[in-house]
C-alpha cells in the first residue's frame, strides 16, 4: 500500500496503526493538501459481507458525529477490492502509549483525559449511538493535548439488541461491561463502565481483571470485585477513587444515569472541599453472584480454559445463549422440562425424512461437482516453507512456485529474531492452488524504544527511566564535566540522540553530566580604581553585591582606589555568578593635612650640572618617587604631601645618586608652617693641601701651625652646622 495512491488523491506515506480488521495508514490528500488518516480494511476480509458491514458501520457511525472530540470521517471509498475510510489525522498518541511510558498518571491529568473521553461520549449518546469498545488504543491525544475518540467499528445504534457477531464476542474483553460480557443489551451506562476501566488504568497503570482466556476475564467482570484503586496508588483522591466504583458498579442501575451526569462529577471531584469526602458504599451487587448464562452445564465457573478450542466452545455456547435470551425464551439450562404429552400419530416423520435425505443427496452432488471444477480450473502446487528465510527469498520462492503474498504483510517484534525475517506462515505442508495468497509473519527484531531527550534532565531522573525500559544499569555510564549553562547534576550530552530506536536488552548509555561551573582564581582588586575593578568583574561573570556591593570610606589613598575585597582574596577560587564587595576610598580624612614641602637645591659643583631625584614618606605610603631632574642652578623642587597627625613625613635628597639629606616634616610644623627647608648648596672649593709636616731633629720644637684660640670658620668647614656635616659626607 505504501506508495500509492487512492483514488488519484490520497498518497499513502506510512502505516501508523492497525487492529484486528483494518490497518490504518498516515496519507496525504493531494487534493485539499493536507495529511489524513486511512482505514483500510484487511485483505483477507474482503470477501467477507459481515466484516465489509462492520467497516462501512463505523464511517457512518463517526460521520454522523461532529464533536471536538470525535475523530471526524471525510470520505468513505472502495477502489477495486480495497475498502478503506479517510479520517482526520491526529499527530500525537494514543492513550495506551501514554499509559504504557508514564502510568501512573496525575489525578489532574487522568481527570482532564477522561473528562474529555465522557464529553465525546455524551454527545454519541445524544445521537443514540452506543461505542461499545472504549479502551486506551481507541483514545487519540493530540500534540495540543485534545483528546479524540475515534474506532466506531462496532458501534450500533440504541436499539440494536446484541454485540455478537458469527462465532465471537465484539469488543475488548478487558474493557467489557458485565451486560456487555453476558451479550445482552448494551446501553449508554455499558461505555461509562469501560471509561471507568480506563480511568482506573490511567491512575494505577494496571488493570482491574487479568485472566488466562477471554472468558475467565469476562466471568471476572461478571463475579468479581476489583482491587480498589487507592490501594493499588494512596495519591489518589477519595473523591475520584468514588468515581471508579461508581461507573464500574456491575448492576447499571448503581452507575451514573448518563454521561453528562458523570461530568459534572469529575468536573469537580479535584475541589479541596472534595479531595477527602467519605468513601462511597454500596449493597452487595447481585451481579457478582450470578453464574454467566453462557457456559455450558457442567462447566464450572471460573475455571480457566486451557486451549484456544476450548476457548471458541465457550464463545460460541455464551452467543447461542445470548441468541436465545434475545428471542426471549430461556436458557436452555434453565427451562423446565414440559409435561409429556400422549404420542400422536407421526404422519409428518416420512416426508420429512424423504425430504431431508433428497437435500442431502443433492447437497453431496452439488459439493463434489465443484470441487471437481474446481480441481480442473487450476493446478495446485506445494507450499514451499520459507520460515527463517529472508522476506525477498520467501516472496522468490513462493512467486516462483505460482503463489503471492498476502498483502499487507503482518509483522511482529520478536526479540531472538533478526528484523527482515520471516517468523510464520499461514499454510505450509501442503498443496495449494496457484495464484493462492500466502499470509506471512515478519520479524521487526527487537521491542525497539526510541531514545528520549535528556537534555537539562536530572541523570538520576534519565537513569531511572532508561531502568524502566528494561536498560541494565552497568550499561549505564555517566562523566561529569563542567558546565557554565547547567547546574550540578543536569545531564548535558548523551550518546544516543533524541527519536533514534534502541534495543534495551544491548544498547549501552553515556551521559555528560554537569558539575556546575568551572572555577578560577579570584583576582586582585585592591589598588584599582573603582572602574577598573567593575569591568573586570564584568569580564569574569563575578557580581556585586550584596546590595550596591560597594561601601565607601575615608582614605590616605587617593579617591575612587579600592581598598579591600571580601569574601574572596587573591586566588581563591570562584565561579561565575559569585558575588565580591568592595571597600572603596571616599578620599581624605577631615583631619588629613595637604602640604607642599619646598627644598632648594644646588648641583654638587658651580657652574656644573647635576641629576636630582627625591624620595618621600608620607601618610599616603611610604618610599614615594617624586621623580628625577637635571639641574645646572640652585631650584626649589615643591614635594606635595599629606600629613597625618600621628605621624610625620619624611623627605631624602639624593645628588648624581649620593644621599644628601632626610628632612622630617611633623603635622604640627606643617601646619604651623615652620616645616621650613634649609636649602642644599654646592660643594665648597677644595681647601688647600696641608704643609707637609716634616720631623724635627731631636732636642728640637716642632713649628706651630695657627693657634688654638683660633677656631675653623664655618667657610673652611665646607658650611655651617648640619650642612656642612652633610658636605664632609
């Protein structure tokens, strides 16, 4: 199918879906361009006038419907032998895939599905159509999560009397009411028992009756009671657990009349006022006592069958029953026997045999006349056997043999097979004439998921759903890494992207999981302007803070310089996003003193040129550089300083890199301004050289050079006082 084209407007792309009767295929309409959704009934059916009805039933069933919740029918259509639907295409999911990856649900969430379920239903009802199989895969949930009820193959009108069809039971036998199970009269309140179902599925992710055969389920439904649902989940409410056990009651009578009845319930079981109402209590139901009409006498309830031929006997005893019941007589078992009567005459038995034995006759002639044309007609060929075969060597062999595959082609996931391969076929061992379709089973592999995204997912949280499906944890591996975008702990990378299959039972997992932020190290602040450390913390993603971050005070160091950093010192480590304070300078304190100190200067010799450099101590930091300068002349260099009243300032004089002098400058002189500077003056000329002093002969007395009395004048010592201590140095 995939690949052509229905009626020259609908393109089949893809098959999404398919059940027991019909495959569903995602198309497009070429015609409207839009995509749509096409049942197409099986090939095998066909020829079958009941399972065409069934197929045309649903179209007419749905288009009679026009609700935001009902799957809505855009044209019915047969080309050649393929009779298929065209519906609305719901891209999304249905409810059982939902329930299957995430039961159980929250309450709030089952609650708005199923209220959505129940409108749908309430309108059907409203137009006297009965769905009669409401169960998860028929529930559709859109990418925008509106809810859509679509397959209405079985559903009938209100006044049709049964649900069985030749040799079966219609419906999903998981999902079937107890009236529904015993083939009487489906109504209205039979639907709101399978949506109870659902919802219990939804809020447990399980089932309330589980058996080994379709009749064991339905006698459960008919005898048992079901685990209650907050057993199975304490989260649930009691006011939607009164719910459940209200519209899966097995006598209809307890159930809720209608479906809009049961909406105004769910409507409002999630109010506060409501979450902890009592649990509801019912008599016992005289439903659950009661033997199913169906089985045969002798047969003890409750028993499983233990093979699909024991299973059919039973199917096919409960419809002779249900037939029976439809026709208003009794059970056969439960009829009374009659009074007998006297014995009349039996004129009737001769012709009656004569008549039945000429219809035999006949019958037989009839039977072997036609297989014989038959035989005729066609030759018949062996069957080849192309289990474990590739699906191109089995469709080689089989043509070559006059044979075609059915189409479609089933397949099947099977985890010990490789996918291509087939699995099964419907006749093997045998002749069979030419031109026969062949039924094959192909392996699709392995039960393949398809990989979620984990991408800023707890890994403990991604971890825990690949265990789920099956994933051992030693295949399971994780590297931490940094991560300036993701928190510890958030899963950046993984090996298998999003969308892509996976086979559980071998695929193996590598996740690069965040560690936070990588650290560094804090730099120095302290010294900077104010700016200068603002764009640098910028630069790094480091923050102010808390509050402004930044607290002003006085300072000996000029306005505006950073004076501490906290809590982060110099190399310590941080991350971006960390917050640093700062303590700035607001400039001098009020008792600061500015005082510019002036020293006059003379170069070391007269009339030479000498380099000047100066240093200074003073409340702003000690062994400042005032600078150098050359000089040929007596020059007053001003040294700016700013003094503190507890301590003094202390300015040295260096000539051609000879120490000259230190002056020291009190806060009291300055501010007095008594700090006065001696200036410093050249070197005095070089004094005469000393008479050489010669020895006296002996006996005689040395000569006397000046006079005791006579002091050296200040000129001769190179300068007065401290100066001229300074000179001789």
């Amino acid at each position: 199918m995939i690949g052509s084209k229905l009626s020259g407007r609908y393109e089949i792309q893809e098959q999404i879906g398919g059940g027991g009767m019909a495959l569903v295929y995602k198309a497009h309409d070429v015609l409207l361009n839009r995509n749509v959704a096409v049942k197409v009934l099986r090939q095998q059916f066909v020829h079958d006038e009941e399972f065409i009805r069934r197929f045309r039933r649903e179209a007419q069933s749905a288009a009679s419907l026009s609700h935001p919740n009902v799957v809505s029918i855009y044209d019915v259509g047969q080309e050649d032998e393929t009779h298929y639907i065209v519906m609305e295409y719901v891209e999304g999911s249905n409810l059982n895939e939902v329930i299957l990856e995430r039961a159980p649900l929250q309450a709030q969430e089952a609650v708005h599905i199923a209220l959505q379920i129940c409108d749908a239903l309430e309108h059907a009802h409203h137009h006297q159509i009965i769905h009669r199989d409401i169960k998860p895969h028929n529930i559709l949930i859109g990418k925008n999560n509106r809810v859509k009820v679509t397959d209405f193959g079985i559903a009938r009108a209100v006044t049709s009397s049964t649900i069985t069809q030749t040799g079966s039971v219609v419906g999903s036998v998981h999902y079937f009411s107890p009236e529904h199970a015993k083939g009487v009269n489906t109504g209205e309140k039979s639907d709101l028992y399978s949506l109870g179902i659902v919802l219990y599925q939804m809020l447990t992710g399980r089932l309330p009756f589980l058996g080994e055969s379709p009749i064991s389920v339905a006698l459960k439904h008919l005898q048992e009671e079901f685990e209650p649902p907050r057993r199975v989940n304490p989260h649930i409410p009691q006011s939607l657990e009164n719910i459940i056990l209200r519209s899966m009651r097995k006598d209809p009578a307890e159930r809720y009349a209608s479906a809009e009845e049961m909406i105004e319930d769910l409507d409002s079981c999630l109010l506060p006022e409501r979450l902890h109402e009592p649990k509801l209590e019912f008599e016992d139901d005289l439903e659950a006592t009661r033997a199913m009409p169906a089985i045969r006498p002798g047969k003890e309830p409750g028993v499983p069958t233990s093979t699909m031929k024991t299973q059919m006997m039973d199917t096919q005893a409960m419809n002779t029953q249900t037939m029976h019941t439809r026709h208003g007589e009794r059970p056969l078992e439960a009829r009374e026997p009659s009074t007998p009567a006297t014995p009349a005459k039996k004129r009737w038995v001769k012709p009656v045999v004569t008549i039945g034995v000429t219809l035999l006759v006949l019958g037989l002639a009839l039977a072997a006349f036609f297989y014989f044309v038959d035989k005729l007609d066609t030759d018949e060929v062996e069957v080849p056997y192309v289990v474990n075969k590739t699906l191109a060597e089995a469709q080689a062999e089989l043509e070559a043999a006059g044979l075609r595959i059915a189409d479609p082609i089933d397949y099947e996931e099977d985890p010990e097979v490789e996918p291509g391969i087939v699995l099964r076929q419907n006749k093997s061992n045998m002749r069979a004439k030419v031109g026969t379709y062949i039924q094959l089973v192909v392996s699709t592999g392995p039960d393949m998921e398809k990989m979620e995204d984990f991408y800023d997912k707890p890994y403990e949280d991604a971890r825990a759903a690949l265990i789920a499906l099956g994933v051992d944890g030693s295949r399971i591996v994780a590297e931490e890494v940094f991560s300036e975008e993701l928190e510890a702990g958030k899963v950046v990378s993984q090996s298998i992207p999003k969308g892509e299959e996976f086979n559980p039972a071998e695929a193996s997992f590598s996740f690069e999981v965040s560690k936070g932020l990588q650290p560094f190290d804090m730099p120095p602040l302290v010294g900077k302007t104010e700016s200068e450390a603002r764009n640098e913390l910028t630069q790094l993603g480091l923050l102010l803070g808390p509050g402004t971050g930044i607290d002003y005070k006085p300072s000996y160091l000029p306005k505006g310089q950073v004076l501490e950093q906290f809590p982060y010192n110099p190399g310590d480590k941080v991350t971006r996003g960390a917050e640093v304070s700062l303590t700035v300078s607001s400039g001098l304190p009020d008792d600061a003193l500015e005082y510019t100190f002036n020293i006059p200067i003379s170069p070391a010799e007269v009339n030479g040129t000498s380099e000047i450099r100066i240093e200074f101590s003073d409340a702003k930091g000690d062994n400042q550089d005032y600078g150098k300068r050359r000089i040929n002349s007596m020059q007053n260099f001003p040294v700016k300083l700013v003094l503190d009243p507890r301590t003094e300032a202390l300015v040295s004089v260096y000539r051609d890199e000879i120490f000259i002098r230190t002056y020291h400058i009190s806060y009291d002189a300055a501010r007095s301004g008594t700090a006065v500077a001696e200036p410093i003056e050249s070197n005095p000329p070089p004094q005469e050289e000393p008479p050489i002093e010669t020895v006296p002969p002996e006996g005689e007395t040395p000569p006397v050079i000046g006079t005791p009395e006579d002091p050296p004048t200040t000129e001769e010592n190179g300068g007065s006082g401290e100066e001229g201590e300074q000179n001789e140095q």
